[in-house]
C-alpha cells in the first residue's frame, strides 16, 4: 500500500471511488510536481549562474535531468503494474516520449524568449523571469504533460492484460460467429 493509497482510504465513499480509479493519474501528477521541483530549481540556478544568456539551453539540461527522475519514479510507481516490456525498450519508449515533450515545454519558453523578445535589457528582470515561469513551468509543463500522460499509457507502459483480454474477447466472438454460420 502506497502513501497515495492512505491519503484515498480516509476520503469520503464517493471521492475515494473517482481517486481509485484515478490513481495512476494521481500518481503521475505527484511524480509531475516532484520533478516540478527538479526541474525549475535546476533552471534557475543554470540561468542565473553559468547559462544567464542562454535560457533555452538551461532548460533543455534541467528538463533532461526531471525526465530521468521522472522515468525512475514513474516506472517504479504510477505504472508498476503496468508494461512487461524489456526494460531497455520501454526506456527507450520512455525518453522517445519524454523527448517529444520537452520540445513541447520548450516551444512557449522559444516563443516568450525570441518572438516576443522578453529577454533583458528589453524587460525587467522581474518581467524576464514571470515569462520565462509561465511560458516555460505554466504553459510548457501543461502541454507536455497531458502529452506524456496519454503517450506513457498508450506505448510506454501499456496495459498489456487489457489488450490480452480485449484480443481474446475478438477471438471468442469470432469463433462463435463462425459455428453460429456453421
């Protein structure tokens, strides 16, 4: 029994139903704030030290180093009962997917920074750094979140029983259709 599944048991009847069947969400989006974590304090310390005139690049580093965590946790966790892969394909499904979505969190980063130009000396630094945390923390993690989120269940960390299962079914349901023909 996970801290998750503590937290779910004291809910009133109803809540605990939806958190129940919503619990890999719930999983994913804890992972998706601890990374969170991970990935804005790195940032920041990249930007505001070695990499101050190259914002996109500290945070493709610090999105690199939450990806790795992420895979970890989310592996070890939100969807342990999930896959049977060979770990070395799924980790591969994993990054390919992670990949896709930190372009996806970069490209409002991109668009703050270079299209619209809010970069010193033509804002604030104030400024700089709200649009930098909404374009990159706000709208980029949302993005590349509900992207991961569909993308790890449909091929990183599928629910291989279910497609057994539904394969099966098929199978019955054909075979019964050709002795009903028969």
């Amino acid at each position: 029994m996970s801290i998750v599944d503590d937290v779910v048991s004291v809910l009133p009847p109803r809540l605990r139903d939806i958190a129940y069947r919503h619990r890999e969400l719930i999983k994913f989006a804890i992972v998706g704030a601890t990374t969170f974590v991970i990935d804005s304090g790195l940032f920041y310390l990249l930007k505001w030290t070695v990499l101050s005139e190259k914002p996109v690049t500290a945070k493709i580093i610090s999105g690199v180093v939450a990806v790795i965590a992420s895979y970890i946790l989310n592996r070890e966790w939100s969807f342990k009962n999930r896959g049977g892969r060979e770990k070395h394909h799924e980790a591969l499904l994993f990054f390919g997917v992670s990949g896709i979505g930190v372009v996806l969190s970069n490209i409002p980063l991109w668009i703050s920074s270079y299209v619209f130009d809010l970069r010193q000396p033509n804002v604030s630094f104030l400024v700089e750094n709200v649009a930098d945390f909404v374009s990159a923390f706000i709208i980029g993690n949302l993005l590349q979140m509900a992207f991961r989120f569909w993308a790890m269940r449909r091929w990183v960390f599928p629910d291989e029983m279910n497609e057994i299962v539904a394969e099966l079914e098929d199978l019955i349901e054909e075979e019964q259709e050709h002795l009903g023909h028969s």
